[in-house]
C-alpha cells in the first residue's frame, strides 16, 4: 500500500495527479498545514524538512518499506518504476529531468514567493510584488517560447507537464494572464481536460481554503515562526 501524506497544494496536486494517471492504489494520509501537521514529531521523522507531500510505500525496493520526500523526487521514483512517463532514451530521459529540476528550482519556488507577497502577506511591500511578479512572467515567458509548435514540455506528456501544471493554476493571483502567452494557454487548456488530472486535483478538494478565510491561528501556523525552528539534533 502506498501512503501519501498530502494537503491541495500544488506540489500536492503533483502526486495526485501522476498516481491517477498511472491508476495506482494509494491511500491519502492528510496532513492540515492549516492545523500545523507539518510540524508534528511523528511527521517530521519522514518529513525532515516540515513539507508535505510524502509518500510511505509499503512495496519499495527489494520489498521492503520506502519513504520519500520531496514532490520532484516522488514523481522520478514511479515514473522510472513504472517506467511511464520518463523517456527510457537517456537523452529524451536527461531532457524531461532538467525541465523536472527547472520546476523545482524556478516555477514553484518564485511563483510561491510571488503568491506570497501578492495574497498571503498582511503587509503590502512595493518592491516584492514588483520583483517577484516581474520574475512570473519571465518564467511564464521561458514555458511559453518552450510550448511554442509543442503539445508537451518535451516530447511527451511527462512528470514535467504534471509538476508546472499545479503551479500555474493560480496565474490570476500571480498577476498572469494566460492571454498573455497563448502557447501556455493552448496547453493549460489540454491538461485541464485530462480526466487523471481532475480528478487529482479533487482529492481533498473541500479542505482547501482561500487566503482570505485563514482564521488568524491558521495564519500564524502558515506563517509565524514555528516555520523557522531550527531542530534539535
């Protein structure tokens, strides 16, 4: 059995999404970053840095029980087990990881710090928003110029396609306008229809809540500093 320690985010969403298009049977284990799950001992023993998603796989390697952490890392480990949605060329395999890494170095970090400043902060900073929103559409631009006479990231429709997709769902509150890059939309649009893709959003779909309804708990959770702790050794 597979258990996938999750809350709808988008790098939740990442993993809900590639385990309903490769029809696995998993089990959600929520973990309420609103509440502060994240943080719970017992979490933080197979998720060292505070995040979610994580999965416990009971059928690992040599059948014996794994732990992942770290979205980009879950998707590589049942795309190459499956061995679905991962190029078996080691160019076109090379490809579809550095595009992975890209998500996981650019697309979610900025456009999260981006979210950040634009939604969730309390006080309004000038400069952030200009930076970070400046930075979104650079990025939107690079995926864009990529989609450009393409149907996928790459080649294929990969983990690439399912890892940027969540995180361009909230291109609004980014300050985007996918009429702004039509390449992205022609795609976004695609995805959006993909059955396995809506029902991984789905998952838990009734738990997640806007930023203007975080009580002032949930907002301290989310971000006061228990976030910052630094663990015992």
């Amino acid at each position: 059995m597979i258990d996938l320690y999750y809350w709808p985010t988008p790098n939740g969403w990442k993993i809900t999404i590639l385990f309903e298009e490769l029809g696995l049977n998993y089990r959600i284990v929520p973990v309420d970053i609103l509440r502060g799950d994240q943080f719970d001992e017992e979490f933080l023993k197979i998720g060292p840095n505070n995040k979610m998603p994580v999965v416990v796989d009971s059928k690992g390697p040599n059948n014996k029980p794994i732990t992942i952490f770290e979205s980009g890392a879950i998707l590589l480990h049942y795309a190459e087990l499956s061995r679905k949605f991962i190029p078996l060329d080691i160019g076109a395999r090379s490809e579809v990881i550095e595009w992975l890494f890209f998500q996981m170095a650019h697309v979610g970090p900025m456009l999260g710090q981006n979210h950040h400043f634009r939604v969730y902060a309390t006080e309004k900073i000038p400069y952030a928003i200009d930076r970070y929103t400046k930075e979104a559409a650079r990025i939107y631009g690079v995926i864009n110029k990529r989609l450009k006479g393409r149907d996928f990231i790459c080649d294929n429709y990969s983990i690439v396609d399912m890892a940027i997709y969540p995180w361009l769902r909230g291109h609004e509150k980014q300050g985007q306008s996918l009429d702004d890059f039509p390449d992205i939309k022609r795609w976004y649009s695609n995805m959006s229809d993909r059955p396995a893709v809506q029902k991984g959003l789905a998952v838990l779909k009734d738990k997640r809540k806007d930023a203007s309804d975080f009580t002032d708990e949930q907002r301290s959770v989310m971000f006061g500093d228990k976030q910052f702790e630094i663990q015992d050794s």
